[in-house]
C-alpha cells in the first residue's frame, strides 16, 4: 500500500467527496467542499477543519500503533 503524506491523504478526501458530490448534489457535501478547499496562503477556507482533519490523522494513526 503507498503511504500518502497528511496534505496528499486531505486532497483524497476531498476527491472523494467531489465524487460523492457529483452523485448526490448534496448540499451539506457541497459546503463542507467549500470549507476544505485551499486558499492562497495554504489554508483551508474553514481553518477549523484542518485541525479536525489533524486531529483524526492523530487519532488513527494511535489506534493503530494500539493494534500493533
């Protein structure tokens, strides 16, 4: 399996939830897709969500070391 770096692994989502966007037109995928998108000075447009997306990166990533 290739490991993907915390931004590479942010902009999977996102494709994803285009994908699923692209499905469904829904609305509540379509302004979380807003608040993920990235702004010039390499923010997200909600900085809110980086960190959560930071914060499950952390969660994972120790559960995992915990089934090891």
């Amino acid at each position: 399996m290739k490991h993907l770096t915390e931004v590479q692994a942010f902009n999977a989502m996102i494709k994803f939830l285009e994908l699923y966007y692209e499905r469904t037109l829904s609305d509540d995928i379509g302004s979380l897709l807003g608040d993920l998108q990235f702004l010039k000075d390499g923010k997200t447009a909600d900085p809110a969500a980086w960190q959560d997306w930071s914060n499950c990166i952390c969660e994972v990533l120790e559960k995992s070391k915990k089934q090891a």
